[in-house]
C-alpha cells in the first residue's frame, strides 16, 4: 500500500470512520432522555419522578393508600386497598407510554419518556 | 462575433464529456437508497484536480451537473438542486484542502473528502428544502458510509488513472 495514502489520507480516513460510527451511534442509539414518572391521584397529579431513582411512594387515593414501587428503572404497584388488585397484577412498567392504575382508588402511574409507544393499534 | 478558445477550453470540455458519459451510465443503474450512487464521476473531477488545479475541476464538475441534468430531463428538478449542491459543497471543499496551507491529500484522500462533502451538502439541501422531518437523520450515518465507501473506491480508480497520465501533460 506504499503511496496510496499520504500521512493526511491516513488521518482524515480514520477521523471519517470515527465521525461515521459516532453518528451511528447518537442518531440509532438508546434515546438519551432518562424516563420519568408520572404519578396521578383523584384526577391530579401529584408526582413527577426520574426513573432511575429507586423509592417506595405512598400515595393516598380515594379509598385509602396505594403504595407503588420505583426500582432498577422500573414502576408497580405493590399494595392498594382494591378488591381485585388488578393493579398489582399488571407487575412492572418500564417503557415510556405503559401506564398502569388502581381505577377503584383512583390512582395512577405512567411512564414518560421521548419515543412514547402507542397506546392502542387498531386495524 | 469571433469566440476564441483556448487550450484549456478544449480539454475542460473533453474532461467534461467524459464525466458526463460516466454520469449517464450510472444514472441507469438502480439505487438501494434515494440518494446513494456510486459517483464515479468524481474520479475525472479528482483526477482534474490533481493535474489541471482547481479550476478546471470546478469547471468540469459543474458543467458535468449541468449538461448531465439537460440529458436527463432533470433541469431545474429536485434531484438537479441536490446534485448542485452536493457538487457546489464537494467543490468548496476540495479548494480548501488542496490549498498549500491544509495538508497534503493524495487522490484517496480528496476523493473521501469530495465524496463525504457532496453527501453532506445534499443532505443538508434536502432536509432544510424538502423533508424537514428529524426521522431524516437516521438515514444520515447510513448515506455516509455509503459516501466513504464510495470516496474510497473512487480514489483507488483516481490514483490507477493518474499513474497513466503524466505530471506534466499540456
């Protein structure tokens, strides 16, 4: 390969190869906005936290407390004064847009985020 | 009216028939990606720009645009914007780096540079006059790797060309 590249060609190639895979990286990469959550009680909101942040909520909602969890990036409800505790059922919500709710206790959680999947398909 | 021409005129011309011919053959060929194509046209523009200087390969690069789109029916289109404009940002770069004050690029390094800058300006062209959407950028690094690859192959050919063509032709 002896003088097809100059000292410059070298350098500038390995910059572009550089440039390139950064690119790939920012622009295809996981999205950089950290995921939040958003906590709603009696048609209000009453918490609005990082995701990443591990903490045990109580959070008093219509028929009593409802204690959800935040660990490892992930959100659940772990106690609620609800008969069917299909709150609970629905276990962890950890991608932007999920939203689960103890709809007797009136109390909610979401998770926020940039790229919010979709809520419903319908064909 | 008596129009004289010049040496240079002649060979510009010559250089820039044959980029124009290069510029039909691959305009034929089918593309994976709106906006990806070999540009093997930029190894007469590189080699013109080693032998001849800048000038000439301004002139034969953008004149290659011109006569090419009239061919092709595409004069004034979209596709003429972008392929002006890409030719116009390969070109401004080209007359930075074979300055004497920027490094000395040999013909795989210009054709990199030619190849990443017409890519950008085209682009850039395209996102802010035609598809402002920010889902545009994710074909970006795709386009350039595409551009780099491309650059890389036209330099090899560049530099076999010039080894056939000697320092000092008139």
């Amino acid at each position: 390969m002896r003088g097809w590249l100059t000292g410059a060609d070298g350098v500038l190639l390995v910059a572009a190869i550089a440039l390139i895979g950064w690119l790939y990286v920012s622009v295809w990469g996981p999205s950089s906005m950290p995921l939040e959550i958003e906590i709603w009680s009696r048609g209000q909101r009453v918490e609005q936290l990082p995701l990443a942040e591990d903490r045990i909520l109580d959070i008093r909602g219509a028929m009593g407390t409802s204690r959800i969890e935040i660990k490892d990036g992930q959100a659940r409800f772990v106690a609620s004064p609800c008969t069917n505790k299909l709150c609970i059922l629905h276990g962890w919500q950890r991608h932007a847009g999920e939203t689960t709710a103890c709809v007797p206790n009136r109390v909610s959680l979401r998770i926020l985020g940039r790229d919010a999947r979709y809520d419903a398909i319908n064909f | 009216m008596q129009v004289t021409t010049t040496r240079e005129d002649y060979r510009i011309a010559w250089l820039t028939a044959l980029a124009v011919a290069i510029h039909l053959v691959e305009a034929t060929l089918p593309s994976p990606l709106p906006g990806i194509k070999p540009g093997l046209a930029n190894v007469i523009t590189i080699v013109v720009l080693l032998r001849f200087g800048w000038g000439s390969a301004a002139w034969v690069s953008l004149l290659r645009i011109l006569v090419s789109s009239l061919l092709l029916g595409t004069f004034l289109s979209p596709t003429f914007v972008l392929s002006l404009g890409g030719a116009t940002a390969s070109i401004a770069v080209l007359w930075v780096a074979s300055r004497r004050w920027t490094p000395a690029f040999g013909p795989l390094g210009l054709s990199v540079l030619a190849a990443l800058a017409h890519m950008s300006g085209q682009f850039g062209l395209a996102f802010a006059l035609f598809i402002p959407h920010p889902g545009l950028l994710h074909l970006l690094p795709v386009l350039l790797t595409a551009a780099l690859l491309f650059g890389i192959t036209s330099g090899i050919i560049a530099r076999m060309m010039l080894q056939g063509i000697p320092e000092n032709t008139p």
